[in-house]
C-alpha cells in the first residue's frame, strides 16, 4: 500500500539553511519525494509532518493536507501495485496536468470502429488483461517502463507465448497512437519507445504432399469426418479459401469463384478481389454439398463461429485417426498450398495473388496486372496435377 506524508530531508537543505517541504511517497520499501512549493526557516519549524512556530503555521498544514488528500485521490484512481515507486511519484505530480482519457475510452473508441465479432473480442481481451494489471489508467500515465512490465506480467500471469503476447501488445499500442494522432494525449516519452515487440512463434501448420494424400483419400464413414475431409479438401482446391468466404459463395452456375475476402475487406487497400476457376476436384466436392440456393449445406443448425470451432475440432481428430503426428486444422489447407506451391518453384507473387494476398507495396504494379486469373489458374492446376 502507498503512502503519502509531509517530509522535509535535512541532506537537502538549500544553501541559506532553509527547507523545502516535500511529499515523500513510500511504496514496496522505497521512497521518491515530491517537491512542494512550501518551505520552513530551520528544522525546529518542522515536526511529526507538520509545520510549528511559525504565523501561518495552520495556513501552510491546511494546504498540504489538501494536497496530499488530492494525491491520495489520484492513487485511488489506479491499483498501485503494479507501480514501482518513482512510477506512481512521476503519476501523482502528473495527476492533475494528466488529460482525461482513460484507456478503457481509447479502447472504446477504437473497437467501435471494427466490423468483425472476433476482432472485437480480441480487442476486449487485451483491454481486459491490460486492466487486470494496471488499472484503468489515464493513457499519459502509460510508459515504457509499464508496457514492458504488461508484458512480463503477460508471461508470469497469463503464462501467454511470444505470439499471443504479441497480439495485445500491438492492440493495446492500436489504443493509443490514435489518441496522440488526435492530440488527446503527450507524451515526452512514447510509451513503445525503444520497445522489442516479442517475435511471433512461426505456426507450423502445413502438412506434406503424402499426408495431404492420406486426407483426401480418407475412406471415413461418419458424417462429422467426411464434412471435415471435403471442407479441408475444398479450401486447398479453392486457392486456401478461408471458411467465411467459402461458406458465403452461391455455386450455383458458376465455373469460376469471384471473392472478396472478408478479412481484408475493410483494410486492404487496393485490388481486393479472388478470382479463381473451379477445378475439377473442387466441383466434385461442392456438387456432393451444395444446397438448392447454390450455398454449401451441412445439415447443420450451428452459428458461424460454432460451425468453424466444430470444423476444426473434426479436422483435427481425422488427422490423429490417420496418425498425422502435427496438429492439423482447417487453416493448414491454405499454409499447405502455399508451402507445396513454392515446393515447385513458383513464385510468391503468384501464390499470393492466388490465395488472395496483398501485393506489397514495394513491388510494381504491372507485377500485379500480369498476376491474373490465367496465371493463377496454371498455378494451381500444376499443384493439383503434383496430388496425383
């Protein structure tokens, strides 16, 4: 617990013997002082934290009994435990300069602008976790001392990965550089100045040309499983198309899929559009589920996300009866493609073009233009060809 108390430090006294009241701040066994605008003649007008023998002796203790009731104020705003103790001294001389956005309005102001449910609760959770830890703290309260201790809290808490560590650290970060593009907040410091974001751990989810075999020529006969043998099957086909897209798409008399990815659909910039031709071993599939209003059918009566968990879970448990020793989910058809198509030599520019990557900014635009439908098609096809 922090405490707070009118001091004067005889080691400070100023060179005409006089001395500066000062508020010492003690917490976790430390203490850091905060300089008043008071002062006493000698140390005998200075006692048990207040001031005597002088005139305005009940004037000068009223003020600093004010003041230090302003800075408990402060400190009650926030848990204080987190803090080391020259965090909450440069808080509490800051607490009345601070403006007021807390992190939880710069959060809200930020989430209010995403479209997808799962994005938004991502983005809850970091606020979550960053409240759990620090409390819901004015944005100019947060430094570079606090973010790195967000994010040992993260590890020893949380017990998170490098990965998941650096998905909140880049959301909470997404919370406050608006904030400052805005002029709402300042900072002398940024708070993720000089700050290493933890490496992402690479997710090895592909899988080999033989185990992709072993999937699709799986003889299963429970339902559950052969949903999940076709779906699988049906993104690697379809250019690693992720279930949200593909489940959207009416089949009905088309030869070719025209997509825009839902998950750069409201932050890509630039071309936006998939266009792939349905390959024969994508018909098959699709032909074996398509519904009378040309969209896929399961038979199933699950919200999208529980569909997509109840997916991934199948998926997951024909790979371990097939004794595909990796973990296996639906994404890994799409990481897959890619590995088995650079496995043959193409280019990335192609492949991402193919599963519906941005082009980077650095490459040329006629690069882009040469990348068409014709192109991927070729790409496709010879990986398809490589499965027989």
């Amino acid at each position: 617990m922090a405490t707070l108390k009118a001091v004067i430090v005889p080691a400070k006294a100023l060179s005409n013997g006089k001395h500066k009241i000062r508020i010492a701040v003690s917490h976790k066994q430390d203490t850091r002082y905060i300089v008043t605008r008071y002062e006493v003649d000698n140390a005998n007008q200075f006692k048990d934290g207040r001031v005597v023998g002088r005139e305005d002796s009940s004037l000068i203790n009223r003020r600093l009994n004010s003041l230090i009731n302003d800075y408990y104020n402060a400190l009650d705003s926030i848990d204080p435990e987190p803090y080391t103790c020259s965090q909450l001294r440069d808080f509490i001389e800051k607490s009345k300069k601070i403006k007021g956005v807390l992190i939880s309005k710069a959060a809200d102001d930020h989430i209010n602008k995403q479209a997808k449910k799962n994005t938004i609760d991502s983005y809850k959770r970091t606020l979550k976790y960053f409240i759990n830890f620090a409390g819901d703290v004015p944005v100019e309260m947060i430094n570079p001392d606090m973010i790195s201790d967000f994010d040992k809290f993260l590890t020893s808490e949380m017990g998170m990965s490098s990965t998941s560590r650096a998905i909140h650290l880049r959301q909470l970060k997404a919370f406050i550089n608006p904030q400052i593009n805005k002029g709402n907040v300042t900072f002398k410091i940024k708070p993720f100045s000089g700050f290493l974001m933890p490496e992402s751990l690479e997710r090895e989810l592909d899988i080999t040309v033989d185990e992709f075999r072993l999937i699709r020529d799986a003889d299963v006969k429970e339902k559950p499983l052969r949903v999940a043998r076709d779906l699988f099957c049906l993104s690697y086909y379809l250019g690693g198309i992720n279930l949200v897209d593909l489940m959207g798409i009416d089949f009905n008399n088309i030869t070719v899929v025209e997509y825009i990815r839902e998950k750069s659909r409201l932050t890509k910039r630039g071309e936006k559009r998939v266009s792939l031709t349905i390959q024969p071993e994508a018909m098959e599939i699709i032909k074996r589920w398509k519904s009378r209003n040309g969209k896929l059918d399961f038979g199933y009566n699950f919200t999208y996300d529980n569909f997509r968990k109840y997916v991934n879970s199948q998926i997951k448990r024909l790979a371990r009866k097939l004794n595909i020793n990796k973990r296996v989910v639906y994404y890994s058809a799409r990481k897959s493609l890619v590995q088995h198509g650079f496995e043959l030599g193409f280019s990335l520019d192609i492949l991402e073009y193919s599963i519906g990557h941005s082009v980077k900014k650095n490459r040329p635009i006629f690069n882009y233009v040469r990348m068409m439908r014709e192109h991927a098609d070729k790409v496709m096809r010879a990986i398809l060809d490589n499965l027989k």
